[in-house]
C-alpha cells in the first residue's frame, strides 16, 4: 500500500483529479457556510479526505470517488482535547510524565502513539472519520 501526503496551502487551491477538486470546494464551502476561518487549512489530508483547523473547531470532509458524495463532520476544540489519552493532555499528569521520563522521551511515546493511529487510520480509512 503506498500511502502520500498532500500539503495544501491555502483555500483556492487546485485539486489533481475532479474527486480532488470537488473535494476542496465543498470543504471550503463547508466553512464559509457556518463562517469559520481557517487557521490551518489542509492541516492532516488523505487520498479522499481532508481536515483542516477553523474558527469552530475541526473540519473534516470525505468523498466517495465512486458517488462523489462528499461528508462533512466537525469537531469541537473542547470535545478534541476530550478524546486524547490522558497522559497525553494538557494539565498535570502530562507535566509529571515529562519530568519523570524527560521531555524527549514523553514526546518520543506520543509521537509513536499519534504515528501509529494514523497508520491504523489510514488502513482503516473507510470506517473512520479524518479528524479526532
């Protein structure tokens, strides 16, 4: 399985393919509907997804190549920070962690957490929605 990643720069951009290019219209589209600017856009992208941080929270949009259906879902800041394991939260047991293990070795473990969720993500992409 070969997986890539796109880096989008900003709203506006050109998608590769028309599943693409639908795909980052109805995302910008999305927004501009409920008003939310885009802090980070394109932040986290897949083959047929991308997630993109906004004033309201997290942006995710989905298609389906086969329908050209595209999905949206939104997650809180709040809810976000909800579903991260708790020792990787912010707050007191994360900076305990940190100063028992050292602040390498507590970034090492929650990048090879946040590694490992992509890939599982990514081989399970169809069930799994692209943000939180």
């Amino acid at each position: 399985m070969t997986m890539f990643r796109k880096f989008y720069i900003c709203p506006g951009v050109s998608g590769d393919s028309p599943e693409e290019e639908k795909l980052l219209r109805e995302h910008e589209s999305e927004a501009n509907d409920r008003g939310a600017e885009f802090y980070n856009y394109g932040w986290s992208s897949g083959e047929h997804w991308i997630c993109s941080k906004t004033a309201h929270g997290f942006l995710g949009s989905r298609i389906n190549p086969k329908t050209m259906r595209v999905t949206h879902s939104w997650v809180s800041f709040a809810e976000h920070e909800r579903m991260q394991p708790l020792i990787f939260r912010k707050g007191p047991l994360s900076d305990f962690l940190q100063r028992l293990i050292g602040r390498r070795w507590y970034l090492y473990l929650a990048c090879r957490y946040y590694l490992r969720l992509a890939q599982k993500n990514v081989t399970n992409e169809e069930g799994s929605q692209p943000c939180g």
